[in-house]
C-alpha cells in the first residue's frame, strides 16, 4: 500500500508532542510515604504504602526486630512505629496485582534517621583582630551519612556549606564535620555565629534539625587623636592618646586600664614547669585566677599582679585566665585568657631500607609529638637544611584523645642520596609568625647501585605474594669469593638451597604480612666489603567488596559506589580502579605506607549521575598491587551491573512500514493500514493506541500495533499512541486522511470530456445545417447586424445557411 505525507502548508496541522510525567507501572500505581520524611531516633514513624489496583496482595516486610503497629484497607497498609530504634531503617512495599495477571512492582525507600548532638569547638574566649582562627562544627548522627548538610552561617549570611557523598555504614557513628578558617576582624566582635545541621529530603527541599551558636569577641587597637589649642598646634605640639580594647598577647587597655597576661615559656612540654603572670594598669584592682579543678599552682600576689608557678604541667588542656575588677573604675571588669600549648618531644622516623636503590621511589614517614592544641603542631621535612615538605593541621582536637600527626615524605633515590641526612623536625606555632622547635629526628640514608665492584640481584618470585602462597626468594652475588647471609624476622624458617655465590629460599606458605627479604654480602675477594640488598615484599589477600548500590537507578539522580579494596601490606602498594566497561574512570591509592599490624583497607567512592545508558552496564572495581617500574599486577576484581529506570522516550510511529515524520499521511478507501507504536523505556513502556474514530474494521493486536482492514472516510483522524512506565509518558500521534478510489477520478474525467465534446459537435452541426425554407422575425432586440430586422420591421426573406453563419460567426 501507499501512502503519501502532505505538505505542511494550508490548512495541514503539524503533530505536537507532549510529555507528562507519572508513575504508573503496567496499569497501577504504588505511592510510597512516611510521616515525618526524615526522622529522629527513638520518634515515631508513619509508613503508608497506597496501590491503584484493584485486587492487590500488598507486602510489606522489615528486618529482624522490627514490628510496627498496623491497620490495613483492601488497598493500603498503614504502619506505626512508636519508637524508632534502628540507624537502618528501610520501608518496602511489594504489590501483587491479581486484577492484571499478577504483575508485580516494589517500592523501596531508605528512611533518613538521625539524632540531634551537635557541638562547636570552643574559640578562643576573645579574638585578636588580623589573627587566622578556626570554628569547628561536628554534626549530629545521621544515616545514610550523605543526607546530612552542615552550613556555618554569620548572622544569616551563608559561610561555607559541607556534606558527604558517602553513604556510609549504619552501625558506624561517624559524624561530619565543618571547619570554617577566617580573619578575625572588628565587624567580629559580638557577631553570632551558627552551625546550621539540615538532612536533605530530596527534590531541592531540607528539614533543618539542630544547630548551634557561638558569639565571638573581637579585640582591637582604636587611635584617637586629640589635639592641643591653636598656641600649641602652632607650636607643633600633637597628643597621642592611644586607646587598645583588650587582645592578643600584648596589651588590653578597656575603659581605661591594662591587663597584661603572660606565660614563660609561651609553650610548654608536658611535665614541665610554667609560670603565668597577670598585670593590671588598674589602681585598685581585684584580680582573679581560677585554674579548671586538680591545678594548683604556687602563687604570689602584689597590689597589681599574680604570679602562678606551676612545677610540673600535668594536663594537655591548660587554660590560664585572668578576671580583673576596677574598683578604682566604678568597678568595670575585664577578662584575658590563652589556651598554653602542652606538647611532649616523642617524634619517629618509620625505618627506610638499609640501602635504598638508585631511580626506585621510596617514602619516609614522620610521626611527630603530642601537642595540644592539634593545630599548633608543624612537621617539616629536611634534606640536610633545605626545606622539603611541611604539614600541619587545620584541626584544634581534642585534648584527650592522643592524635598524632604525620608527614610523609616520598622521593626518588639517586645517587646522590648516598649519606645524605633527612630530618624531621616538630615545631610549634607560637603566632605572630614565630614558632619554638621541639623535637627532631634524623636518618642518613645509603643508595647503592653496583658497590664497590660487586652486584648484588635479590629477586623474589612472585614479586607479590598472596598471604598463605608460597614463595621463592633468591640472592645471587657476582662477588668470586662471597659470604652470602640472609635471616629473616623470627619465626620464619625457610627450606634453603646454597651455591658458591648464590642463595635461594622457598616459602610454602607466607604467614606475616611484614616479609622483609634481607641480603648481606662480604666478599672476602675485595678486602671483605660488604653490600646489603633488601626487599620489602608485597603480601596481599583477594578479599575486595562493592557496597550494594540500589537495586535500581533512576536516571539523573546521582549515586556513589564505593569499593573496599584487599588487606594489602604496604599499603601504599595498592591501587584502586573503578572501570566503566573498559573505560577507566577514576584511580585512588594512598601515599602511606602503614603499619603490618593494622587491616586498615583503602577505599574508591565513585560518584556519578545516572543515566539511560547505565542500564545493564558493568561497573568494575579492579585492585592491583604496584610492582614498580609502571608494571602492576592484578589481584582481584568486584562487578556489579546497574539497572536503570526511565521514562519512555524516542517514541515512533510507522504506518505500512514507512516511519511518520510529523505530517499527515493520505491513504485511499479500501486500503489496508498497519500502525506499529514502538518506544523506549525501563521498565518497557505499555503501549496503547487511542482510535478517534472508533469505527468497524480497527483492530488493536499486540502491543503497539493498529489494523484497519479496510479504510473508510469514517476512519479518518488523529491516532495517538501512548507509551506509559512508572516513570512517565509520552505521546506520539498520527493525522490520517483517507481519499475515494483512482477509477471513480478517471470515470468523471471521461464524462467531463465526452459533455465537453457533445457541446462542441452541437455547435459544428447548426453551422454545417443545409435545410431550406424562408423565416421572417420580428420583435428583435436591437443589434448590429444588418441582416436581423429591428422592432417589427421586416427584412426580406433570409436563408437560413446565412442566418446560421451569422448567428455562430
């Protein structure tokens, strides 16, 4: 059949698209809700689960231990929770709709659950303008973590804004925290500042659910200047009153008087002795200094100033104050304090290998002292005196948790590395761009390649082990006289075979995961030199994880999947790979080396925003171990496929195997016409067909398809065709026209033709008429030819040849 689109100008509308979005899967709807959205721990909880179907089984199961109250209609379950008491609490919904030949469909929602502790570390009781201060905010519990959103705010001025997009583990209590760094100023001083916590309720909407508030006071300098009379301006005499709100380590002269408040030395070790001296300007003060309960110092007094000596500091949170009362001053009062930092001098230096090779990269990491607060703390690395690498923390602490802080330094051996002394050094920040050196630590390291006219080879094989194989180890000298010694950390016990210049050792199974291979030489043919290789080799296990993504995505929503790699000692030696396919996407490893007694695992969170291609595809996390020299090998794999939900899309029509474009398509009576709707969609959208004419001869086959046995003009109209998914619809629709048969055109052309030429034989046959006889006329209209009488007036006898060739001429 044919069929021929119309052009689309006149009067030929042109089809419209028109998308709405809904949520109905294969004829019936579930709605979902809970009461509140998001809910606090041990608060009550609605869960109301709704279906369309008419006949449905509806489900719903919790984990162990949990047991709602409920009521129930014929389409709905509504339950009560009076207490929550679970950080995991899922709310499910499965519905069986027996109405539509039993077809299924689950909603699923992960309830936000929260609590509402929240803390803000305390600043400094008065802040010195110009000076860098940190605020900071740790949140209340909250899973899944990534719902939570911590913002600082000045007044209502939004500061800085911190989520995660780590779902993380509900039986973990890891809180998030905000640190805002900023210039103290004098706009600061009486400004409130709030730490706002919200959880995220989808949809650009959040429910704020705790917060809290500090107001800072910001001391400054202030400078009058007061001038004499005329005579001694003239005179050039200025005074200078120079008035100073309290702060800083200096001076705070307030409403007239001073106070003065220090301490020798400005930090101090832990256990050592410390003297603290306040002074006031004031002439008749009452001077307070109260210490936090057990500190007792060794005080001596004067009219205007206490001195503190304490022999030994026994707490890491030394806070030393100082409350002054003006009597002399209609009583007016002041108040300076500063938080001594208390560190001690244990600073490590993790041990290098004895001899470091030459163009193979290594790390030296430093651990250095206790310090509180945290954040007064500076680690710097040094080659001989130049300036490496420096660390430090943005992070105050806290003052009995024992946090250490490290740097780690990693670099490439050369040669000339050989000897070369590195050094840690821990300093700590006094301000005013001053800092008091306390510890150090040093190492001088040995790089050799070829020594001393002898090579050493130590391989191992495999060159990673997993934990539990067996592995072989050999050290091959090409010293002619050696005496080759290899031992190992006890309890290893290798079976060994020797050569003249060779040693090789197998392991059946590798039990530690700190296997060092040593290899010492002294070749007695080179006046007893000697040359030490050794190997740290990288033991491994396979156990790799994938935190479950949802069991379906939804297109344009984000998502992250987290991978938890193998225990893999060193650590650093573990690489990390998300793949999309084949695609790489992103890489994570870690620069630290660790410690062999900690299972700590390294982690790749890849975040991503879901789309229609995601659906089906493979998502790869790969770990591999670094061999060194860019070579990795492999140890194992995690896969997971992602199914994507999506509204329908790229809807067609095609009318007698010919896909419509959006114009009109003309089909002749009597034809036979075949509509196939097809569309895309996850789930696959249900397909139906609206009939505008709903005539005799349509019939609606399988999905997506519209016969019309026999085409009328009744049959004329827009058809639209629906595709429908829990996710949405879109419609696509066709104008069709139908037209008479082509044989009752070519009857009335044959009849126009043979009417047209009956009229023209007519004419030729008058003018051609040879009949004889006389007619008169009479009664004419007036008229200009001379040989048709006027009026009554007659002519003569007139044939009737010449009348016809007038007339017809």
């Amino acid at each position: 059949m044919d069929f021929t689109p119309n052009s689309p100008v006149g009067y030929i509308p042109i089809s419209l698209l028109t998308f709405c979005i809904t949520a109905i899967v294969t004829g019936f709807e579930i709605r979902l809700n809970t009461n509140p959205p998001a809910v606090e721990f041990g608060a009550s909880l609605e869960m109301n689960c709704t279906t369309t179907c008419s006949n449905p089984i509806i489900n719903v199961e919790y984990k162990p231990g949990i047991h709602p109250n409920r009521t129930t209609g014929s389409n709905w379950i509504t339950d009560y929770f009076p207490s929550v008491q679970a950080w995991d609490f899922t709310a499910p919904c499965n519905v069986i709709c027996k109405s539509q030949n039993n077809s299924a469909d689950e909603q699923k929602k992960v309830v936000t659950v929260y609590n509402r502790e929240i803390n803000i570390t305390s600043p400094p009781e008065v802040l010195e303008v110009n000076r860098t201060y940190s605020l900071e905010c740790i949140g209340p519990r909250v899973y899944p973590n990534n719902k939570l959103i911590l913002t600082w705010l000045r007044g209502s001025e939004t500061l800085q804004i911190n989520s995660t997009g780590e779902q993380g583990f509900p039986d973990e209590d890891i809180r998030l925290k905000n640190v805002f760094s900023f210039t103290a100023s004098v706009s600061d001083d009486g400004q409130e500042y709030t730490c706002l916590a919200e959880v995220d309720l989808g949809s650009n909407s959040t429910k704020p659910i705790a917060n809290c508030s500090v107001t800072l006071r910001a001391h400054f300098q202030q400078h009058s200047w007061c001038h004499a009379d005329a005579t001694s301006r003239a005179g050039g005499l200025v005074f200078l009153v120079d008035r100073l709100s309290p702060g800083g380590d200096a001076a705070a002269i307030v409403t007239g008087f001073e106070i003065r408040l220090n301490t020798n030395p400005p930090a101090v070790e832990f256990g050592a002795s410390l003297e603290m001296n306040c002074t006031t300007t004031c002439s008749n003060p009452i001077i307070n200094v109260e210490y936090k309960p057990g500190i007792h110092p060794n005080r001596t007094t004067g009219s205007n100033w206490i001195t503190d000596y304490f022999p030994s500091v026994q707490a890491w949170d030394f806070t030393a104050p100082c409350n002054v009362i003006c009597k002399s001053q209609n009583n007016r009062t002041d108040e300076q304090k500063v938080v001594v930092t208390v560190y001690n001098q244990e600073i490590n230096i993790t041990s290098p290998p004895e001899v470091l090779e030459v163009n193979r990269t290594y790390s030296l990491e430093c651990i250095g002292p206790r310090v509180y607060p945290n954040n007064k703390l500076i680690l710097t690395w040094l080659r001989g005196n130049q300036t490496l690498q420096i660390n430090s923390t943005g992070e105050q602490g806290f003052p009995d948790e024992d946090i250490r802080l490290r740097n780690v330094f990693s670099f490439t051996a050369s040669v000339s590395d050989d000897g070369q002394e590195y050094t840690c050094l821990a300093e700590v920040d006094l301000g005013s761009n001053s800092t008091k050196p306390i510890a150090n630590c040093s190492v001088t390291l040995r790089a050799h390649s070829i020594v001393t006219g002898f090579e050493i080879r130590l391989n191992t094989n495999p060159p990673a082990v997993e934990f539990g194989a067996s592995l072989e180890m050999n050290c091959t000298t090409t010293c002619s006289n050696p005496i080759i010694n290899v031992e190992y950390k006890p309890g290893i016990h290798p079976n060994r075979t020797t050569g003249s210049n060779w040693i090789t050792d197998y392991f059946p199974s590798v039990q530690a995961w700190d296997f060092t291979a040593p290899c010492n030489v002294i070749c007695k043919s080179q006046n007893n030199r000697a040359a030490e290789q050794k190997v740290v080799v990288t033991v491994y296990n396979r156990e790799i994880n994938i935190t479950s993504p949802p069991e379906v995505l939804e297109v344009n929503r984000t998502y992250s999947l987290e991978c938890i790699g193998p225990r893999v000692y060193p650590n650093n030696k573990l690489i990390l790979t998300w793949l999309r396919g084949s695609e790489t996407l992103q890489i994570n490893s870690t620069g630290e080396q660790g410690f062999p007694g900690e299972d700590i695992r390294l982690r790749n969170v890849f975040s991503f925003t879901a789309s229609v291609s995601d659906d089906g595809q493979e998502y790869t996390c790969l770990a591999e171990v670094d061999l060194g020299s860019n070579s990795t090998k492999p140890i194992a794999n995690c896969s997971v496929t992602l199914r994507a939900h999506y509204k329908p899309g790229d809807t067609t029509i095609s009318v007698n195997n010919k896909t419509v474009s959006g114009f009109p398509v003309t089909v002749r009576k009597g034809d036979e016409v075949t509509m196939i709707c097809n569309s895309n969609g996850n789930p696959t959208p249900t397909l139906k067909w609206e009939d505008p004419s709903n005539s005799s001869n349509v019939e609606i086959g399988s999905p997506g398809v519209l016969r019309i046995s026999h085409a009328t003009s009744g049959h004329q109209g827009v058809y639209k065709c629906r595709a429908t998914n829990r996710y949405g619809i879109e419609e696509k629709e066709v104008d069709i026209r139908v037209t008479g048969h082509s044989w009752i055109r070519l009857v009335i052309g044959i009849l126009a033709m043979i009417i047209i030429a009956a009229l023209a034989g007519g004419c030729i046959c008058i003018r051609t008429a040879h009949k004889r006889g006389l007619y008169k006329l009479y009664k004419a209209k007036p008229n200009n030819n001379s040989q048709i009488p006027n009026e009554n007036e007659h002519q003569g006898n007139i044939p009737l040849k010449n009348l016809c060739y007038s007339l017809v001429g």
